[in-house]
C-alpha cells in the first residue's frame, strides 16, 4: 500500500507545514507564502514575515499574481484570486534536509510592471530534473504597488519582496532539500535588471552565491525622475503621490493609472528624456538607500565580488517590440535618425560610420538593442571584473524560427529555450506551432546543462572573461567561443556609463 506521504510530502517551514505534491519524479510545492499580504496596514510597506499558521497547509496551486497589466502573452492562465501576492514555488528532486542540493531562485521579467511566478513558462521541472537541483520562482509587486516612489513609502518594494524571498530561502530551503549557501540567482529582462540591483544592495550581501543576468536593462531611474514620474501616475487618479492618498485605492485602478500614462509617456521625453520612449513608466530607483548606486558603479567599486556572474543578451533583442508594434522592416530613416540621437552615445554620426551602409531598419534595431540590453549586460560583466568579480559572457544568436525567422535573436527567446517550454507564453511567436526541432532542443539542453554547471560549480562550460581575449560563449546551432562578437557597438560605448536617468527639467 502506498504512503500518502510518499504523493503528497510534507515540510516543515518557520511558518509552519506545507503538503506538496510528486509530479513526473519531482516533489513541487506551490502558493508557500513568504510574506504577509501587503495590503491593508502593509499597503505600500516593505514585506513583513508571513504569519504562521496552524496545521498543514497544501500547497497545490500557485499563489494570485501581484496586481498588474494584461502580458504581451495575454491574460494570465487562470490563477487564485486574493491578496496573497508574496509567494514562492520550490520544485526539488526530494524533500531531504541531508541532501543539500544547489538551490537556482529564478526572478521574472516584465518591464518591471507585469509577470508572475506561475506564468506557464516558468515552468521549473526540467531546469530541476536535468540539472538535479532545486529551483524556486518567486512573485514580487511589481507596478505602482512595486516601484512607483510613493512619498511615505520605501523605494524599491518590488526588490525588497526579492530580498524577503531570498531571506525564506535562506531559513527554509534546508527542508525542501537544498543548500542555502549554494544559491544561484537567475532573471530576465526585468528580472536581470534585479539580479543586477541585488548585487548592489546591501540588504541582499550573503543571501546568494551565484548571478545569472540575461539582458540587463539598462534603465534604472534617478530619485528625482522617479518622484516625477510618480506624481504623474498618481495625477492620472487626481491623487497625489503620497501613501496617505494612494493606500485606499484599488490595485486596480492604480494598474489603469501605468495603463493610461504608458503610451503617452513619449509626450514627456523633455522631461524624462531617454526614459518617456520606453513606455514604461517603472524601474529599480537609485534612491540612495534600498539602492544606494547602480550596478555598474556598485560592482566596479567591489560589492559582490565574491559572487560568480553571468551576464549576456541577445543579438536581436529590440527586433520583438518593432515587431510587437507593427513596425518590422518598415523604419524610416527620420525614424532611425531620431533614435540614434537620442540614445547613440557618440551621437548619429558614429553609428552610420560605424555601420556603413546598413538601412535604417538594422540602424535603428542595433541601437536600440545596445543601449536597452546589449551594452548594460557587456558592462556590468566587465564592471564586475573591474570590482575584483569573476564574469561570464554569452550572446544569444540563434534566430527564433517564428514569423519565418524575422524575429531574429530577439528578446526573451532565451526563456523558452532555457525553460524547455516552448508551447507556453510567448512559446508560440518564437517558435511557431507544431513540435520543436532538434535544434532547438538541443540548445535548449545546452542552456540548462551550462546553467545548470555553473550553479553546482561556478564553471558554465566556457572561459571567464578578461579585457584581453574578451571570449564570450556564442549560443547557437552550434555553439562557439569566440572573442565578442559585437565589436563595433563595444567600441563605441566602451567609455559610455550607465548612470541613472536624470530629470532633464523641473
């Protein structure tokens, strides 16, 4: 007769038991809070530990997803509704405190203002199953509830939910089988922009080990353009930003507020310059406290560097939003003359001489790419280096065999890939319909395998990087080493720095 134990373990946490779930050789467990709800009294608070709770709690199903816009995937999967936002997933092999496996915690992208742990690409099983290890995926505010600066409230909530789920992993894992002094951070998109402030921030020193950064963003909001920012989101309720008028407002309309001001936000490129054609009207705040500098400039003077880094991107990381606004292969040159004046940093004239001939189209996707991903991940591999750190470069190149390959290496190819979840999210445009090919699965268990490696051994399969040889891993049908391939854009930003975005006016 089989132990009802042996389907449905259960751990024992510091808040108190949890039941999960065997599936496909794994043990999963779904919904744990690790946090109090932040509603309430907690509205807009930094997280506080999650209230114990009497007797087992099951934890079958993902928790609700913070407050948030709709994905460029479409609505959410149908998910519990409720205010219990803070929660974690763990899926490991077994659920035995003497096996002390490395432990991957796993952070969403979503421009900082949609995502959520149970998005059907995150996934975890095979990432645990090939890699025989641990992984966790968290949720975390994300939106005006996350980042917006709110006078009365910390900046940076979104990053302290990380910090708190870091925290949980630290004090629990141990039950669930994992080594909490084994532990790997990995994100995207956004979630790479908070690998990157994690490594920054004081609150988040000893929490992990290892760093995964794939396609960092550059963008990261000085305080003064925040609190603008800001007091245009709260003016679109006719509030203004402070806890005091915010807190008694529905999630809800505070999710409409980002909705209404997002594809107007270009009106205000006088103001937030570089920031308003980004639409996205969210991003960690250097705000001297939670976050006392940038990455780059925390990693060149020292912080983390005794955490392991890889840091890469795609090659064709802007190439899904043209297509996502209708706009592949149709950039005028007017077009691509305006963004290169705004985000080249030798200005117009460096880019079309270090590009020579090349249509207004690649003119304007390379620039937008480096200046969004490509360079801010290629430097704060090399500020890590400089800081004393060892780094890790790779650049995706492999081109998405959707839409007949015109999405290139664009972004957040590399979730599908490295999940194995090619049906899920944006699964479909990447990778049309019908089974995956060889090809791409093949990739896909390289990305795992070399994941993998590096958070059981700090060695991902390919060199370190130095400023000499400057190898990187180039992820393609067949993988190379190859000094960085983007050579061209790396000379033109190799002095450029990614500080925060300033106010332009007041």
């Amino acid at each position: 007769m089989t132990n009802p134990e042996a389907l449905e373990p259960v751990v024992r946490t510091a808040a108190g038991a949890v039941r999960g779930r065997r599936e496909d050789g794994l043990t999963v467990f779904r919904g744990i809070p690790f946090a109090e709800p932040p509603v309430g009294e907690a509205r807009f608070a930094a997280p506080r530990p999650a209230r114990p709770w009497d007797g087992v709690r099951e934890a079958f199903a993902f928790g609700p997803p913070p407050p948030q816009d709709v994905g460029i995937a479409g609505p959410a999967a149908a998910l519990p509704e409720g205010d219990d936002w803070l929660t974690v997933n763990v899926w490991t092999p077994a659920p035995d405190p003497a096996a002390r496996r490395p432990v991957m915690v796993w952070i969403y992208g979503g421009a900082y203002r949609i995502g959520h742990a149970g998005s059907p690409g995150y996934d975890a099983r095979r990432i645990a199953e090939d890699g025989d290890l641990v992984v966790v995926t968290l949720n975390y505010r994300v939106g005006m509830e996350g980042f917006a600066r709110i006078e009365g409230a910390p900046a940076n909530r979104g990053l302290l939910d990380q910090v708190a789920a870091l925290e949980w992993v630290r004090d629990n894992i141990t039950a669930f089988g994992g080594d909490p002094e084994q532990v790997t951070v990995f994100g995207e998109s956004a979630g790479a922009g908070s690998v990157a402030s994690l490594l920054a921030m004081p609150r988040a020193a000893g929490l992990f080990h290892r760093a995964i950064a794939q396609s960092v963003p550059g963008t990261f909001f000085s305080d003064e353009l925040a609190r603008d920012i800001g007091t245009v989101l709260a003016a679109e309720l006719g509030l203004r930003p402070t806890v005091t008028d915010l807190a008694a407002v529905d999630p809800a309309e505070l999710v409409k507020a980002g909705q209404t001001l997002a594809p107007r936000m270009p009106q205000y490129v006088d103001r937030w310059g570089q920031a308003a054609p980004t639409v996205t009207p969210y991003s960690p705040v250097v705000d001297g406290d939670v976050l006392p500098v940038t990455p780059w400039q925390a990693l060149a003077s020292g912080a983390s560097r005794d955490v392991d880094l890889i840091a890469g991107h795609n090659r064709d990381e802007n190439r899904l939003f043209t297509a996502m606004a209708g706009k592949l292969g149709q950039i005028s040159d007017e077009r691509a003359t305006k963004a290169l004046r705004l985000y080249a940093p030798g200005g117009e004239d460096a880019y079309r001489a270090a590009y020579p001939g090349r249509p207004a189209n690649d003119l304007y996707e390379r620039v937008q790419t480096d200046w969004l991903f490509a360079m801010p991940s290629l430097h704060l591999a090399e500020a890590h280096l400089a800081g004393g750190g060892r780094s890790h470069v790779y650049e995706l190149t492999w081109p998405a065999p959707g839409n007949g390959g015109a999405l290139g290496a664009c972004h957040a190819l590399d979730v599908p890939l490295l999940f194995g979840t090619f049906r899920a999210d944006l699964g479909p445009l990447l990778f049309g319909g019908g089974e995956p090919s060889a090809e791409a699965l093949a990739l896909s268990s390289r990305f795992r395998t070399s994941w993998t490696s590096f958070a059981r051994t700090g060695d991902p399969g390919w060199p370190a990087y130095d400023t000499q040889r400057r190898l990187v891993q180039v992820l393609d049908a067949e993988p190379s080493v190859v000094p960085y391939p983007e050579e061209a854009s790396r000379r033109l930003w190799e002095d450029h720095e990614f500080a925060a975005l300033p106010l332009l006016e007041s």
